[in-house]
C-alpha cells in the first residue's frame, strides 16, 4: 500500500489517490449522503460528535450488542448471548462463530472475530498501559463520562468465543451502555499489524470493523467514500458504493439535493421543510428526537461561578423566538435537559420564563450593578439540536444586552470547536445531545456529573455532590419507579443550580430524492445505509 498526499485546499493522507472535484455518481448503484461536519477521527470510541458517528456507527463497525433498527430494543449483534450474574456485577458474553472483519486494499484479516477483540477495544480505553490508549490523544469521553474507566474491574477471556466482564458495582444500565458507539469492536490483529508498521495512528483514521460498509478514503472537509462488505454476516448492504459528502453549508446542501448530487441530506434548514414537502420529487423524513440544545455556562470562570449570575442568563433568553426564528417551530421549548418521553421528566422545577426585569435584579444582586462581559461560543454546524448556531446566538447576544449582558459572539472550526471545550476554555458555549439510549442516565451522567467534568461531556463543569449520587444511585437499580423519583429529584436540584439553560427539543429531519426507499426511521439520529435503496433498482 502506498500513501499518497493529496493537496485540495488542506494536505492530507488517505490510501488511494483522490481527486478534488465534488463527488459524482457514477451508477444508481451509489449513494450520496451530504452530512454536515467532518469528523474528526474515524473511530467511535474516541468523538462524541454526531458527524463521526454517522460516520462510522452504523457502516464501519458494529457492538456486541445493539438496538433493533428503528426501536429501543436491546438485540443480540456480534454477541450471539449474555448471562447477567444475579449482583449484576458480571457479565459473560457468548460470541457469534465465523464473523469476520473486512478484507480492505490496506489489509487482510487471517483470522475472524473472537475474544481477543473485544478485549482489546475496551482495553484500549480503560488500561492506561495499552499501548494504544494513548494513540491520538487520550480522548475517550463517553468511555469515560458514563463511568466505565471507574466501573469496569476486569475484562478476561474464557475462550475464544466467550468473554467476562466484571464490574465493582451494578449498572443496569450497562447493557443498553453496550449498544453504543463507543463500544464498537475493533481488530486485535489490525492493530498488533499497525504497531509493526509504526503507523498507530491510522487505526483511527484508516479504520477497519466487521461493520457492512469498509472504509475507501477520507479526504477531511470534502467526501468519504466507503464499499458494500459483501461478506457481512449481518443484513447485507443494498447499494455497492457510499459516499458521504461533507457540505457545511445548510443551504448549499439543500441545493446539491435539487441537483441531483445528493441522495439524502441531513439536517435541512428548518425553514425549507414545509415547502419542500409540497415537492413529489423529494421525500421529508421526521423522526421525533430525545436530544436537548443547551447553553453550556461554566462554572469554573467568573462571574459564572455566581449563581444568581447564571439564573439572570437563563432569565434574559428568549426560547420561544429561538423556537419561532430558529427552528421554524419544528421543536419544542425545553424545561428538563431531556423530553417528555425520557423517564424522571420533572416539569414542577424551577422554571427560567424569559424576564428581563428579574434578570436585572438577579445580576445587581450579584454585585454587578454595571453588567458583566462575556464571550458566547457558537455551534459551527447545523445539527437536529441546533440548526443555525450563528442565528442564535445572534438572537442571544440581542436578548442579553437588555439585562446588561454584553456578550462577543466567537466560533471555531468544528474540530477545534470541540477541542477548546473540553479544555474548558470558553465563557458560554452552545453544545446539544442526542440520545444513543433513551434513557436519562444517558443525558445526565456524560453531562453533568461530576466524573464527566474532566473525562466526558460535562462542558458546564458542574460539580454537585448531592446531584452526583442522586444519579449515581439510579444505576444501581432496575426498579423503574425508584429511578423516577431519583431522576425528578435530581432535576429539581440543577434547575435550582442552573448550571445549562436547555433551550429546545427538536425534531429530527432527513430529505432524500423520491426514488430512494427503505429507511429506518428511528429516534437517536443514526442512518442505517445498508437498508437503503432505489426504487427501480440499484444497477442501471
């Protein structure tokens, strides 16, 4: 295999020699997907964002276990069963027989999956001494965030098809934990491979899975390009090429839809919906989301380590004209940092109505009598949560100044975006989530615990002990009506603390031609290729 440098605005690495041209489709038996970011790494286990997910999830790699397409259902996936001690502190998984990882230009697996894989991809996360924990950074924040770097005491091999995992203490959650993406499996042997090779990094960026599409290329900032695995153990792909467009622009990609260069696009402009739905040449698919859109305001700087300063910021936003300008109504205002359909919803919490007079009084009350400065990061990509960062916070900037809140409105490149927030870096941050499980430990513990603060997604590095065991405590049960009450205690306490204004829950849209069929509708944003294909056939 020879690396080739391609120059196309930017220098990068990719295995085969690429043009710079937009992509094109060559038969019907190709499909254009125009996503809205580039991810920042090909490997699950090491992004949170959305754009790396839709990347990777569901075509490269799979889990042991996963969710039934278009539900919630926990399935069976590479593993073929598990067994739960009856603490709920072991887990013994029985592995699917001759899987194997795909057969790609830049290697060739001599073996199928077994035990050792497994083993590998969660040590590679939890050992500090693997030696590819430190390989492009150590950056595994859900691993981490959802504490399993804390709980998991062993992972041993019984056979080649059966493994344990133990961990200190229950989480019944930890099984549904097991169908995300950060739980991908990867290849024992590509990695011991690369490390001969001295070329660690690329099991990151030239990534290989059981998954059914293999990885082609990347060229960051313009396409990714995929094959079918035609020796996919699972459902097996219906279109032989993928291409996945990287289009940043929301109108620009709403455009090359109308062109024919998009199949489907992702996360349209709200505003161009109801119009687009009177097409018969286009198809609008609405999914409703379990995501939040929130104002992240740290709590380590000043002045926001002031409560009453961070309830006077919540008091001075506007969320219905967010709603009215931003989403074109196509979301709902959020009270709860998750919706109505997440177990806990606690609609009796301190509740922030947009009122510009109790937000003067709060910040003179803080010893701010003069108003305060502060810098308002805003989201670079559109995404179901936040469709149009800049329009927000513009809309922002404009509802603070009333209450004395002069704000700068900064962005950043989305990689670099994501990077100085986890450094904790800014002042207010616009972030957002969309669920992988349903469940409110999903949002709650990856955002706002105290484990999350440095090792997750808790980008308001928050810190409440009380709030802390509260959801701590909800792991360890599977009473259902237990976790409930825990869950509206719990967000009884952050409203109180304030330390995000969840802004809008919003629904989820994809628009694709008329001619493609077969998508699964479902609640956590992921895009399953393998079931799409086009009306008429896929070979013309």
């Amino acid at each position: 295999m020879e690396k080739k440098m391609i120059i196309c605005g930017v220098v990068t690495v990719s295995i085969s020699l690429i043009g710079c041209a937009p992509p094109k489709k060559e038969n019907k038996n190709t499909l254009i997907y125009c996503s809205e970011g580039s991810p920042e790494l090909l490997n699950p286990q090491k992004t949170l964002s959305g754009t790396a997910r839709t990347a990777t999830a569901t075509t490269i790699y799979d889990r042991l276990v996963d969710f039934k397409p278009g539900t919630m259902e926990i399935v069976p996936s590479l593993a073929e069963s598990w067994q739960v001690s009856k603490d709920g502190t072991e887990y013994v998984f029985k592995l699917k027989n001759n899987i194997s990882f795909q057969e790609t230009n830049f290697f060739k697996p001599k073996r199928n999956l077994n035990a050792d894989d497994v083993i590998f991809s969660i040590e590679r996360q939890l050992d500090v001494n693997n030696p590819y924990h430190k390989v492009n950074g150590i950056n595994y924040q859900y691993f981490q965030g959802m504490g399993f770097s804390e709980n998991i005491e062993s992972v041993d091999k019984i056979d080649d098809l059966n493994l344990r995992i133990k961990l200190k203490k229950p989480d019944y959650i930890f099984i549904k934990n097991m169908a995300l993406p950060f739980m991908s499996i990867l290849s024992k042997e590509y990695a011991d491979y690369l490390i001969k090779e001295n070329r660690r990094e690329d099991i990151d960026n030239i990534p290989l899975g059981t998954g059914p599409y293999y990885f082609i290329s990347y060229v960051p900032d313009s396409v990714i390009k995929y094959k079918a695995n035609n020796k996919y153990w699972g459902d097996k792909p219906l279109i032989e090429n993928l291409i996945i467009s990287i289009t940043p622009d929301i109108g620009v990609r709403m455009e090359k839809l109308k062109k024919g260069e998009c199949d489907i696009i992702v996360s349209p402009n709200p505003h161009d919906i109801d119009e687009i739905t009177k097409n018969k040449e286009f198809k609008v698919i609405k999914n409703e989301g379990i995501n939040i859109g929130y104002l992240a305001l740290n709590t380590e700087k000043k002045p926001l380590d002031n409560l009453k300063v961070r309830q006077a910021i919540a008091y001075a936003l506007n969320k219905k004209s967010y709603i009215d300008i931003v989403y074109n109504n196509k979301a709902t205002i959020a009270i709860n940092p998750y919706p109505k359909n997440v177990l806990g919803y606690n609609d009796s919490v301190k509740k922030y109505n947009y009122n510009i007079e109790e937000s003067k009084k709060l910040l003179n009350e803080a010893g701010y009598p003069n108003g305060i400065d502060l810098e308002l990061w805003t989201l670079p990509v559109s995404r179901p949560y936040n469709p149009d960062g800049k329009k927000m916070g513009q809309l922002m900037q404009s509802d603070l100044a009333k209450s004395n809140i002069r704000v700068k409105i900064k962005s950043y490149e989305w990689g670099t975006y994501l990077q100085k927030v986890k450094n904790g870096e800014h002042q207010l941050v616009q972030l957002g989530w969309n669920s992988d499980n349903g469940d409110p430990d999903n949002f709650l513990f990856p955002l706002l615990s105290c484990e999350s603060v440095d090792k997750g997604s808790n980008n308001a590095r928050y810190c409440n002990k009380e709030f802390n065991d509260i959801i701590t405590n909800a792991k360890l049960t599977n009473n259902q009506n237990i976790r409930k009450k825990l869950y509206e205690e719990a967000l009884t306490i952050l409203a109180n603390d304030e330390p995000i204004v969840p802004l809008a829950h919003a629904d989820i849209y994809r628009i694709s031609n008329n001619r493609l069929s077969g998508y699964v509708n479902n609640p956590f944003d992921l895009d399953y290729f393998q079931y799409l294909t086009f009306k008429g056939g896929n070979n013309e």
